[in-house]
C-alpha cells in the first residue's frame, strides 16, 4: 500500500488519529478524503503535514477540523488545497 496515490474514507466512523498517524507512512499519498470522519481530533490530523506529496486534502464536516488546523497545514503544505 505505499504506492498508493488516493484514498477516500468519507464518512467512516471507525477511523481514529491512531490510523490516521499509520497513513503518515503512505509517503506517496496525493488526494486523501476524511470528510465527515467524526472520530478525528486536530492532533491527529495534524499529522497529515508528513505526507509531502499530498495535493488535496478533503476535511469537510470532520469535528476535529478548525480555522487554526487549516492554517496549520497549509503552512506547512502550501502546495496542498484544502477542502473545507
């Protein structure tokens, strides 16, 4: 799975910031969606700015997601659109 390129987890409930610290590993990783994922805490979204590669991040409805978080990763991965 490290040359996978997208991953889409819309709306899961399962998913945790422990899964999302073991997608920090998937170094290739370019479109990621966590829209609506109502488990994920800023701190573990955070973590996203390790995958250097990603292009597009879809955060939309996710609780842990904030202005502040926004700004975060976009300063750290300025090439990334964010998807609010």
């Amino acid at each position: 799975m490290v040359n996978l390129t997208k991953l889409f987890l819309r709306w899961c409930a399962q998913v945790r910031d422990f899964g999302i610290q073991h997608l920090c590993n998937m170094r290739n990783l370019q479109v990621l969606s966590v829209a609506g994922c109502p488990l994920l805490s800023a701190s573990g979204l955070s973590s996203l700015i390790q995958l250097r590669h990603l292009r597009e991040l879809e955060l939309t409805n996710c609780p842990g997601a904030s202005k502040e978080l926004f700004d975060y990763i976009r300063e750290h991965l300025p090439r990334c659109l964010i998807i609010e």
